[in-house]
C-alpha cells in the first residue's frame, strides 16, 4: 500500500487511530537481507544525494578524534565514536524521505530530503530524537564513569600509554569488559526504541509515544531478528570507521535506506486505512525569509 505525506492538519494522529491501521509482522533473517538489498538499491539511485547528507559523518569523526587527541582525553575517544550510533536512527530522517518517494515512483532530489521538515509529525521526530540524545550523553557520562573506576583522575600520555593500560593491565580488562557490556545495554535500548519508530512517524504521522510503543512491540515480537539488526548495524559502523571514518559516507546512508525498508517488512498497514494524500507544491519563498521558511509550522502559528 503507498501512503503519502499531508501537509493538511499541523499535529500528529490520534494514538488510536494509528494503532488500529497498524499489524506487527513476523519476520526472519531472510527480511533482513532483503531489506539491506532494498537499501543499497536506494542508495544506487541516488548516491549523490545520500553521501552529501551523510558527509557530516567522516567529517566530524577526523574532527572528534584530532580534538580528543589534542585535549588528552583519549579514553573518551570510542564512547563518543561509539555513542553517535545512538543518534543515527534520527539522523537519517532524509534518508528515510528519500526511500519513501522511491518507493511511490517519484523522483528524488537533494532538496526532496529537506522535506521531513513538512511533516505534522516533525515535533514528535525531534522529541524522540531528544530521547535518544539524552541516551548518548547518558552513555557517554556512564563511560566516564566506569574510567575513571579502573584508573582513576589522572590523564594518559601518549596514545601508546593509553593503549598499554587498557590491553595489559588487569584495570584495562576490566574496563573493557565493564564498558563494552554497559555499552551494549545503550545500544540495545536505543535500538529497541528506535528500530521502526522514526519511519512510522514520518510515513502515517504517529505520535511519539505511539511510535516509541510500536518499536518496543516489535522488538517483543521478533527478537532474534532485532537483535540480528543491532549486530549488523555494530558491524557495519565498525567497518565504517576504516579507513578515517571516510566509509561512514556510504554505511550510514546504506542503513538508512534499508531501516525504512525493515520498517515496511515488519508493520503491515491495513488496506482500508485512510489515505494521506500528498503535500501540495512548495511555493517559491524569498530569500529575505530564509531560515524561517524551512519551517513552515512556525509560519501557520503566526496566522
């Protein structure tokens, strides 16, 4: 069924209109594969556009790394790198737009993924993104934590000092171990939070609550392949990072394009559901109301 944004009504649907169109698939490995060919096919068709929105990426990862370095606090270094995967369902809300369109037969421009700033549910989007922020400074506090735990207050050296602590210390072990479980509990709840949460707003306007419930439900439901998902996300950005962080550029569009089409593998709509129908044309808006035009619930309020 091809749903279609509407830029009719400026807040998101009743919860219970939602939940009623709404049927959590069973699905298996299999869907996932699908999902991730579905994505790189995205990402073919319009690579241009997903690298220029994901460019971000390598960029501050060399601008993370040169900065931890410089102010010695190296230890920070991996849950910063790592954290930022925390925010990715939310980042790559364009992406999403982009597979959305491709998925109706419409063409997909750069300027096509500004247009999630249209959608009556884009205050629900930036209050689960705010959730997820608030996991990654959680996270990152969290690591500090458990750092300073094993090796106290004092600073590292060098690179090779910290990496001497960490890989022949009984402390280091320790950290590893400590951080790395800590870390993955973020990680999974994020993912649960997330998995299809970001996509059902953006494609049938649900509320945050609603969506957030959503994901949770699907995660209850198929936990073997969610859990399959959150390993191949792990891996991915892992290999993203090499070399630079510069292949970030391509996994982290590549992700975003397969995630909207997991979203359309595990949650059926039924067919009798209302139509939302497309936005009307942007009207051509003068340079002197820029930045207030990419934002046009602000304009409707002031009506």
């Amino acid at each position: 069924m091809a749903t279609y944004h509407s830029n009719a009504t400026s807040h998101v649907r009743p919860a219970d209109e939602v939940a009623a169109e709404l049927t959590i698939r069973k699905i298996g490995l299999s869907d996932l594969r699908r999902a991730l060919q579905a994505g790189w096919q995205d990402f073919q068709a319009v690579p241009s556009h997903a690298v220029m929105l994901c460019a971000i990426y390598p960029v501050l990862g060399l601008v993370l790394a040169r900065a931890v370095m410089g102010y010695s606090v190296l230890p920070l270094l991996f849950p910063l790198a790592a954290g930022f995967t925390l925010l990715g369902p939310f980042a790559a809300l364009g992406l999403y737009e982009l597979s959305s369109r491709r998925e109706r037969g419409e063409n997909a421009t750069a300027w096509d993924a500004l247009e999630v700033l249209r959608s009556p549910s884009f205050g629900a989007m930036l209050g689960v993104g705010t959730l997820l922020l608030a996991l990654f400074v959680t996270w990152v506090a969290t690591a500090q934590a458990i750092y300073v735990a094993a090796f106290g207050y004092g600073g590292v050296t060098s690179a090779s000092d910290f990496v001497h602590r960490i890989l022949t210390t009984r402390d280091g072990i320790w950290l590893i171990a400590v951080g790395c479980s800590t870390g993955f509990l973020f990680a999974l709840l994020a993912l649960c939070l997330s998995v299809v949460s970001f996509p059902l707003m953006l494609d049938r306007h649900a509320g945050a609550l609603e969506a957030v419930v959503t994901s949770l439900r699907v995660a209850a439901k198929n936990p073997i392949p969610v859990a399959a998902w959150g390993l191949i996300v792990a891996a991915l950005l892992v290999v993203g990072t090499i070399p630079f962080f510069v292949g970030l550029a391509v996994v982290i569009p590549l992700l975003g394009h397969a995630t909207w089409h997991l979203y359309r593998a595990v949650i059926a709509i039924d067919p009798d559901a209302r139509e939302i129908l497309p936005p009307p044309p942007r009207a051509p808006k003068p340079a002197a109301d820029f930045p207030a035009n990419l934002f046009p619930w602000r304009q409707r309020d002031r009506r």
